[in-house]
C-alpha cells in the first residue's frame, strides 16, 4: 500500500462537482497533514454573504465559492497545490 494519502472528498451535483475539503500528507515537503476545508464558518453572516457563500439544501452545508492561500516563502504554498 502506498504510504501517501490523499483525501477529496466531493459532491457530484448535476455536472459540476464541488470540492469540500481537500488533505494531504506524506507528500514532498508534507509530512503531518494538511489540510484546506471549503466548509463556511459562521463567524460573519453579514458581510456579503450572498457573493461568497453558496447553500445547499441536500446535504446541509454552506461552502465557500472560493479560497485564498498565502503564506510566507518556501512555506509549501506550491507543493500544496502541486499534490492537488
């Protein structure tokens, strides 16, 4: 078994698919986990919530339509993304 894990889980809604949460470890410069989740909290539901928030009614979740990642140099920033 390949020591690498890699975690997508997705929604398959109509044609699109929608992705929840991604993890990785094990991976170049990984080797804890790491993670991105999607997953809306509930700190501010007043700032534009429409224009960054997305509901859905099937499995009850709000999730981001979109997602930053920033850090400082040589901070894995590429390597993430290279595993996804």
């Amino acid at each position: 078994m390949n020591n690498k894990q890699y975690i997508c889980r997705y929604i398959a809604k109509t044609s699109s698919i929608v992705i929840i949460q991604f993890s990785v470890r094990n991976f170049k410069t990984f080797k804890e986990r790491a993670s991105l989740s999607l997953v809306a909290s509930n700190y501010d539901k007043e700032t534009r919530e429409d224009d960054n928030i997305s509901g859905d009614d099937i499995i009850n979740l709000r999730l981001l339509k979109s997602a930053v990642i920033y850090g400082a140099n040589a901070s894995g920033k590429s390597k993430f993304i290279e595993a996804f």
